[in-house]
C-alpha cells in the first residue's frame, strides 16, 4: 500500500514537470514569436538595422524580422509636420509665455527687438534622421536661430517691424535649407514665418505703432490719389475718342462736300466746253446777282447798245418797254 502511494506521487510529479517544461516551452514560443513581426502605421517608416546596421527601410503593413535583437526596428514619422517654437512657448491651455533669451535680438542700428519665429519641417530622410546625428530636431533648431540673429543684424528696426517682414522670411529660408544641405541630417524645412516683432518697451511699441498708423495713412490717401486719377484718366480717354470721333465725322464731311464741288465743277466745265460765250455770260450774271441780290439785272437784247427791250433775269414783266 505505501509502495503505491509513492509509486502514485513519483508519477504525477513527473506529469506536473512535464506539464510545466511544455508550458515554459509554449511561453518562450510566444514571446519569442512575439519578437518576430512589427507592424507599420501609415504616418511612419520602420528603419531596420541588422547587428546594428541599416539593412532596410520598411513602409506601413506588418513585416518580420530576426529574434533576440539581431533585428532592431526604429519608427520614424516621416509623414507628419513637426513644428518648433523659437521665441514663446504655447501651453496646453492656449496661452503663451516669451521665452527671451531666444526672441531678444540686436538689429542692424544696434537697437533690441523682439521677434518670435514658428517653424514647420518634416522629416525627408529617415535613415539619416536616425544615425546621422545625435539630436537632428535640436541642431536644427540651433541652426534656424543662428541663422535668424544673422539676417536680424543685418536690418534697421523700423523694417523689421513694418514692412521687411516677408523679405526677412524668405532670407532666413533660403539661408536654413542650404545649412541642411551641408549637414544633411534628415530633416527639410517647409516654412518659416514671424509671429510676432515688437520693441521691448511700452513706450517704443507706442511710437512704432504711430508710424505704422501714419504709414497705413500716407497708403490710403496714394490709393486714393490713384483712384481719382483712374477716375479722371477715364474722363478725358473718353473725351478724347469723342472729339477724335467728331473730327472723324467732319472730316468726312468735308471730303464729301469736295467730292460734290469737283463734280459740280466737272459739269460746269462741261458746258462750258459746249458753249464758252454762252456760259460765261450766264456764270457772269449769276455771279452778279449773288453779290447784289437787291438789284435787277436787265439784258440788252438788240446787241447794238440801243436799249430797245428791257428782259429782268427773273423772267417777271418790269413793266412797259422804253423808247
């Protein structure tokens, strides 16, 4: 009886070991499985290195790689908009805090302003975003600030309040992009822009705004200027073509009153060709009648002097005849 009770207890604790030496087994297969496949979002890269090596750069899905760190993977979000502040901080409550030692500059004049600055870049190489230097987000932004007190130097303060803000822009953009290309750390700038640009006193902020509400002046009364003179421009354009089209009109006229001279000449002549003695003396009286429309003409129609028959050009009767 003891004998099989031993015999009992011996064979379930074999079955117990072998129970736990499966589990075990199970275990290992699952985590080691586990450690077997990856999956990729669709904002991101998988960068794979291989004993340390980048063996492949994997998109979004699901992929495997090789057990007990002889793969490692490094997710980078190459396909999100990464943004930093320079000058200010913003709070999760929507408020912001001036950070000076970033936004406090010397401009050109050597007078101080404050210019905070929002910068937008992604991620253009991951392979390189990863190896290529120990903290790319930090040096880029180290780089955009120096480039930044550079371009700030270089201006008066009344631009850089007023109306230089877009040159400053675009001067600092193209100086960080070729900085990039030089360091090539992974990373591509997509915008820089001022949010902001003000004297570091109350008392200059309230003259800068007074020449900036003069200068907002001096452009509404040039608009003004300019709109008047549009208005006036159209007046005497449209006087113009009315006396060009009226002279136009006259012109022709006067061509067509010669037209009608010269063919009335022509006909004249014509009969006066015909008939020269004839036509003369009648163009004689005509014309006499013209220059003396008070008078009556009378004809001596004996041709000897003898003014026998008094004939009025009118073809009227004058009256009774003379002796």
């Amino acid at each position: 009886m003891y004998k099989s009770s031993s015999f009992d207890f011996k064979k379930n604790k074999k079955k117990t070991a072998k129970a736990i030496f499966w589990i075990v087994i199970a275990v290992i297969a699952v985590s080691l499985f586990s450690t077997m496949y990856y999956t990729v979002s669709d904002k991101e890269v998988a960068v794979v290195t291989t004993f340390g090596k980048v063996t492949g750069i994997n998109e979004a899905g699901m992929h495997f790689k090789l057990p007990f760190g002889i793969q490692k993977v490094k997710y980078v979000e190459i396909n999100e908009i990464k943004s930093i502040e320079i000058g200010y901080r913003t709070h999760s409550d929507g408020s912001t805090t001036s950070v000076y030692d970033e936004c406090r500059m010397i401009t050109g004049d050597f007078n101080i302003v404050n210019v905070d600055f929002f910068v937008e870049y992604r991620i253009s190489d991951p392979k390189k975003f990863v190896y290529a230097s120990g903290d790319p987000e930090n040096i880029l932004k180290m780089l955009i600030q120096s480039q930044i007190r550079n371009v700030i130097g270089s201006y008066e303060i009344d631009p850089i309040l007023t109306e230089s803000k877009d040159q400053i822009q675009t001067r600092i953009m193209d100086l960080t992009i070729a900085e990039l290309a030089e360091y090539d750390i992974g990373l591509s700038v997509v915008d820089i822009k001022i949010q902001d640009s003000e004297p570091p006193t109350a008392a200059v902020s309230e003259a800068f705004a007074a020449v900036k509400n003069a200068d907002s002046g001096a452009k509404t009364a040039v608009n003004n200027a300019n709109a008047y003179k549009n208005k006036k421009t159209a007046e005497a354009d449209a006087m113009i073509d009315s006396i060009l089209k009226n002279a136009e009109y006259l012109k022709q006229a006067r061509i067509n009153e010669a037209y009608e001279e010269v063919a009335k000449f022509n006909s004249m002549f014509e009969e006066y060709s015909k008939y020269p003695d004839i036509t003369k003396t009648r163009m004689y009286y005509e014309c006499l009648e013209t220059f003396f429309p008070d008078i009556t003409v009378y004809i001596d129609t004996t041709g000897n002097g003898d003014i026998l028959k008094l004939l009025p050009l009118d073809g009227k009767s004058s009256g009774s005849t003379g002796d």
